[in-house]
C-alpha cells in the first residue's frame, strides 16, 4: 500500500475507525488519541497493508491493539499507584435528529439509544469489542475473528451471548423485546 492509498482510506473508513475509537475507549478524548495514534502506527506500517484484503479490520485491528496497550499500561499504573485512580467515563453517542418524529418520540428514541450505549459499556470487554465491531465498525463475524484471532464460533458466542445480556437488562428496565 502507498501513501495515496492510505490517505484514501483515511477518506473512505476515517469516520467508522473514528466511531469505533470513541466507542471502545468509552471516552471523546481518548477515542480521538486512539484515532490519531491508528493512523500514524498505519503510516509506520503502510508498506505492510495490502488495500486487496480489506483495510477497513487491518485498522480496527490496529486500534484494537493500541486500546489493550494503554488499557495494561493504565493497569500497571493503578496498580503502581492506586491513590491516583480516577476514570471519567464520557457518554460520547449522539442521536441523529430526524424530523419526521415527534418531539416525544425522539426523546423516547434518545431515551433508550443511551440506555442501550450505557448497557453495552458496562459489557466485560470480552464481550463489549465483538459488539463494537459488529454494530459500529459493521464488521462481519469471519473479520471479527481475524481480528481478535479468535475461532468463528466463539465470536458468534460471545455476541449472542451479549445479546441475550442486553435483552435481559432492558427487559429489567421496562423495554419489550
């Protein structure tokens, strides 16, 4: 891959890579570092990345990486020093704001879009990222799981098993499935 070619993936999945940051890192700031930090270790790479085999997970997948370094580094930190343990937690999801509803309607649709997102954050990440990928990023289950190196079968797994969670949850909230 060349420069050019990276550049043109920059314009055609930049805002899903970016979707997907901000998502996984639970958190604007972090999920734009993330962003910038996926695109310069591309560039580092781009020798490496074939545009023929879907660059779209190629990228995911180095953000997916990156995310899990500064998470065990974080960890060693906390570890090092505890006192100084202090998450923010950002609801970064905006709904599109569609005018053929009514005001209630939308606030209804707004209502359950951040109890969802808030529901599928608080997700053990094992199960968190497969949902991530293939509901933000819309990654399939075979990229999924060359992704995360995992069998086909486990991902399938751990999605449906995070379904059920999410139905189960918002069930308890009064939602019908």
């Amino acid at each position: 891959m060349t420069i050019d070619e990276l550049t043109q993936c920059v314009d055609t999945y930049g805002n899903d890579i970016y979707s997907f940051c901000r998502y996984l890192t639970k958190n604007t700031a972090e999920g734009e570092e993330l962003y910038q930090e996926t695109f310069l270790k591309a560039v580092e790479l781009v020798g490496k990345m074939d545009m023929q085999n879907n660059p779209k997970s190629y990228l995911i997948s180095i953000s997916i990486r990156l995310w899990r370094n500064q998470a065990r580094k974080r960890r060693q930190r906390l570890y090092a020093e505890p006192e100084s343990a202090e998450l923010l937690y950002e609801n970064g999801q905006e709904l599109a704001d569609t005018a053929q509803h009514s005001p209630e309607e939308r606030c209804l649709d707004q209502e359950l879009h951040t109890l969802v997102a808030r529901l599928v954050q608080s997700l053990p990440d094992h199960y968190r990222i497969p949902v991530c990928m293939y509901y933000s990023a819309e990654l399939s289950i075979r990229e999924i799981s060359q992704i995360l190196r995992l069998p086909e079968g486990t991902v399938k797994r751990r999605l449906h098993h995070a379904r059920t969670l999410l139905k189960k949850e918002l069930e308890d909230a009064g939602y019908e499935g």
